[in-house]
C-alpha cells in the first residue's frame, strides 16, 4: 500500500506540472502566435474538456486494460501530447493537443483518486492531502522552470520537463509491484460482466437515491466552482498581475509559483486539521476566507501586497478540493467508488467552462473586475458549503437520537 501511496504521489506530482504548464507560458504562446486572452481561454476549455473525457472514459478503459493499463495509456498520451506542444505546430493544431493531455492527466487523477479513497477507510483525509502535497509541489516548481526558461527565450522546452517526467511515471508504473493490490489493478472485466455481478450482490445500478441525488448535485455545483475558480487564477494570475501592476512577463510568472508554495505547504497540514475540527468545519471556514481574500485582491496596488493575498489564497485553498472530496464520499455512504470519478469529472467540466469567462473578461474588462469575477464563484462556494454543513449536522443530530431511542 506505500509504495502504491508513493507512486502515486509521482503521477500527482506529474499532473501538478501538466496543469499549470500553459498557464505558466500563457502570455509568451499567445505573443508568439499572435492571439488574444480569450483564445487563450479556449485552449484552457480545450485542455479541459479532455480532462472531462479522461475522467468519464476512464472506466470503460479500466474494465478492458485493468487500472495499471489505463494508467500508462493516460500516461503515454499525456507524454506524447507535451512533446507536441514543444514543437510550436500552427495554432489551430494546438487544440486536439491540448485536448490529449487533459484526457491524459484527467484520467491519471481520476483512477488514483478513485484507489486511494476506496482502499484507505481510515484518515482518508491525510492519504489524499498526501498526493495533493504533490500535485501543489508540481504545479509550484512548473511556474518557476518556466520563468527560468522564458528569461533565456528557451519557454517552449516548459513542454519537454513534463514529456521527461511522464517517462519516468511510465517506467515506474510499468515495473513496480504493488503485492496483493496487483490483482486488483490488473483486473480486466466486460460491461456485461460488471453489470451481471452488481445483479447478482444486490447492489442498486445508481447509488444515489432521494436525498443523497441532491446531496451529489450539490457537491457537484461545489467542484463546478471550486477548479473552475482554481485554474482561473493558476492560469490567468500572471496576466492579472501584468495587466494590474505592469509586471514583466517572468516575474509575474512566479506569482504561480508563490501561490503553488502556499498549497504545498497547506497540503502538508491540511488533512490532520480536517480530522481534528471535522470535515465540514475545514471546507466552510475555507471558503470564507478565500472569500475574503478574493475580495481584497482589487484593492492591491503593489508587488509586496498582491504577493501576499496570492500567498494566503494558496494557504486557504490548499486542502479545499481533497478534503470536500473525502467529506462527500464520507456523506455519500456507500458510493466511495462513484462519487469520487463524478466529482473530479464536474471539476474537469468548471475548469473547462469558468477559464472561458475569465479570459473573455480580461479581455473586455478590467483586471479587478475580473478578480470580482472570481469572488463572486467563490460567494456560491461559501453558500454550498454551508448547506453541506447543515446537512451532516443533521444527519450526525438524526443518528445520535437513533443511537439513544435504540
């Protein structure tokens, strides 16, 4: 179970890199090809919406390869896809590209996720903030090779550390045993086969049923906001900053980095904190204060105080999207193996969508209207966890009066 713990860990450390990488160089592609921020934000939706297909087609690529095949496929796609990247082909090439890499780190996600929830009942929490550590230690060193490379005009070798890393998760994907979880990832079924064996246990096709139907939409919407708003700023902070405070290209770059710093080192923490004052206690006061940070961001006029509400917004999200993701599953009894794919999946799709309204506003707005825009996903998050909160406030009130009326 570590060394699947570890390695997986690698392949979130990889996919860290693959999100943030066009972001990172974002300014500089668009200067290259000649293109505004919007179109920009249809590469990003593009690159998501293969995210999305990476996570829904991940099951079907499981049944018929096992999860280690679908794995190094993800894997191999994501490799080939950078490496294209690298080459500079005419933009209109850009988008089936980045539509292979999303489907690449959209599936590696998905499938380590999905294992490492349904396998480890006890302190979830801690095992995901584990592999999110590395994916936040990803997406914080992308920026800053990036940075490095744009300095010496080398920018589009950014696609090639992924390509090199993709390898390196490939080789250890493909020797390493994992013990008795080798059955498990190897196991290959049919559809026919999967649907005759929840037949024969009883187990109902859908397990979302009355209340809890309602509870997965609402996380559903929570996820939706919460990466959409996510890779907005991983994507969109140095243009902001350019635009907002006139900073150079490379050193607006690094204001990624700086925010990836603070996930890291939240991520550190963020799982034991969610264990002790509960899970829903962690997301609401969360989002509030990312809230309030957002909604401070216009109102900086300088490197030193932008840099610092980037810090702390880092800090704060830090443990949002792994620990709402294990208080789901927790609320959702019994769909431990659903609930995490259609989550990740309503993320790929807010990731793909939200990036689109922002780069459409940078475009027609000003840089803090646009950072309004984001506080304003971040209101509706605010919202949805607190009526998460009441939700198992009650359940856990309903239980206690069942436990002593027994």
């Amino acid at each position: 179970m570590k060394r699947l713990i570890w390695i997986g860990c690698l392949s979130y450390f990889l996919i860290g890199l693959a999100h943030v990488v066009l972001g990172s160089v974002l300014p500089v592609l668009l200067e290259h090809y000649g293109r505004e921020y919007s179109q920009g934000g249809t590469l990003i939706f593009t690159q998501f919406a293969g995210f999305l297909a990476g996570v829904l087609v991940s099951p079907i690529l499981n049944r018929r390869f096992g999860k280690r095949g679908g794995v190094l496929i993800a894997i191999s796609l994501l490799c080939a896809a950078e490496l294209t990247y690298m080459l500079l082909p005419p933009w209109g090439l850009l988008y089936p590209i980045a539509l292979c890499a999303g489907f690449g780190f959209g599936m590696i996600e998905a499938v380590i996720g999905t294992i490492i929830i349904a396998a480890i009942k006890d302190k979830t929490a801690v095992a995901m903030s584990r592999l999110e550590v590395f994916f936040g230690v990803g997406a914080m060193i992308m920026p800053l090779i990036a940075s490095g490379l744009i300095t010496q005009g080398w920018w589009r070798f950014s696609f090639l550390v992924i390509s090199l890393f993709a390898l390196v998760t490939f080789l250890f994907w493909s020797k390493s045993s994992f013990g008795e979880i080798d059955a498990a990832l190897r196991a290959k079924t049919s559809a026919a086969g999967a649907d005759s064996a929840g037949t024969s246990s009883g187990k109902k096709p859908f397990p979302y049923q009355g209340k809890s139907f309602g509870i997965l939409l609402m996380f559903i919407l929570f996820f939706f906001l919460y990466v959409g708003t996510e890779m907005s700023l991983a994507n969109f902070m140095p243009a902001i900053l350019i635009e907002k405070i006139g900073m150079k290209e490379a050193g607006a770059a690094l204001s990624v980095t700086c925010f990836w710093i603070a996930m890291s080192v939240g991520r550190i923490f963020a799982g034991t904190v969610a264990e002790r004052i509960h899970y829903r206690v962690y997301v609401l006061v969360s989002c509030i204060v990312t809230l309030g940070l957002l909604a401070v961001f216009p109102f900086t006029s300088n490197i030193w105080s932008s840099f610092a509400v980037i810090l702390l917004l880092g800090l704060f999200m830090s443990g949002i999207f792994s620990i709402t993701l294990v208080f789901a599953s927790k609320l959702l009894e019994g769909s431990e193996e659903s609930t995490p794919s259609i989550l990740i999946a309503a993320g790929g799709v807010g990731g793909a969508i939200l990036p689109l309204f922002t780069g459409w506003s940078m475009d027609h707005l000003h840089a803090n209207q646009t950072s309004w825009l984001l506080a304003l996903f971040t209101l509706f998050m605010v919202l949805l966890s607190f009526a998460a909160f009441r939700i198992e406030r009650r359940q856990l009130q309903y239980n206690g009066r069942q436990e002593v009326s027994g």
